[in-house]
C-alpha cells in the first residue's frame, strides 16, 4: 500500500505550446490530491505550477506553495492553496521544498526547473538525500539530458549508477510504479 507522502514537483510557471502538458500536469494533479498526498510546489498561480495545484485541490489534496517574496511582491502566488511557505530568495526556496519531500518529480518546464533539479540530482549523488527521484520524459521532453548523462558517463565523469538513482519516466503509471515499489 502506498504511504501518505509529499510529492515535490518541479515544473515550468508558463503553460508552454504543447497541449499534451496541461493535459499530463492534470492528470498527475488528480492522482496525487485522489490519493490524499501533498504536492508540494513553487507556489505560482500561473502557467503548469497553477494548474497542477488546481487540479490537486479539486481532487482533494493539500497543496504546500514555497515561493520567494520577490514572486509574491509580483502577484505570482495562488491564494488558494493549503499553505504557502514565504522564503527570502531562491536558494531558501529550493532547500525548503527539498526539506519539505518524500518524492520528488520533474515535470517539463524551463531553466528554473532544471536548476532546481540539479540540485536535487547532486544531492543524491553526493549520498545526501535517497528519496525517490523522477523525471517525467513526457513525450520525450528530457531526452537530451538523458543523452547528457550517457555522454558524461562515457567520459568518464559520471557513474552509471545515476541511473539507478534518478529516473527518467515516460507516464504517470511509471511513477505510480516507482512510489508503489
């Protein structure tokens, strides 16, 4: 049986040009709030972050927003969310919502998402964190960083073993799977 857990997500603040992620983000939403997890986010209203959050609140799930004073100064936060957690910058914001995970996934988005999500692959690597790690491959989104990591370790510069450690899944029933195990 699958414990009770928060589910750190990164993912983009915009909505991209592809429908297949609103649809998937929706999708991942539902199943984590119909499962009574938490999500935990960057704490946006707008674009992927906002309606992952809606669709978890709607599903009946808590919703715990980490966002830096800069964003909410700008009007970015979704107010209505479980909880929102006020952080100085984006260094406390991201050590936050890794304190704050059980799980982590990265859905597609931008350059924030993939600085976030270094940190998290470092961490792991480094032995300081061992909770699961996902990338969500939607539709192929990270196969260039999934070729990174295979070139890396061709050169010698990377163990083999990140695989083991980070994930790249393709759907929800692979994440499913990998909590579940």
């Amino acid at each position: 049986m699958l414990l009770k857990m928060n589910i750190t997500v990164y993912l983009g603040a915009s909505s991209g040009n592809d429908d297949k992620f609103q649809i998937a983000v929706r999708e991942l939403g539902n199943w984590i709030g119909e499962n009574g997890h938490t999500l935990v986010y960057g704490g946006s209203k707008a674009g992927l972050m906002g309606d992952l959050a809606e669709s978890v609140l709607l599903s009946g799930g808590k919703v715990i927003g980490v966002e830096p004073q800069f964003f909410i100064d700008a009007g970015f936060e979704y107010n209505d969310i479980t909880e929102l957690i006020v952080t100085h910058d984006m260094s406390e914001r991201k050590a936050k919502m890794i304190e704050l995970g059980n799980a982590f996934i990265t859905f597609p988005g931008g350059s924030g998402t993939l600085e976030e999500i270094s940190e998290v692959i470092s961490k792991v690597m480094l032995g300081h964190m061992s909770e699961p790690v996902m990338i969500y491959n939607l539709d192929g989104y990270y196969n260039d960083l999934k070729n990174l990591f295979m070139h890396m370790i061709e050169k010698g510069l990377c163990d083999k073993k990140i695989f083991e450690k980070i994930r790249f899944v393709e759907n929800l029933e692979e994440i499913k799977k990998l909590l579940n195990a």
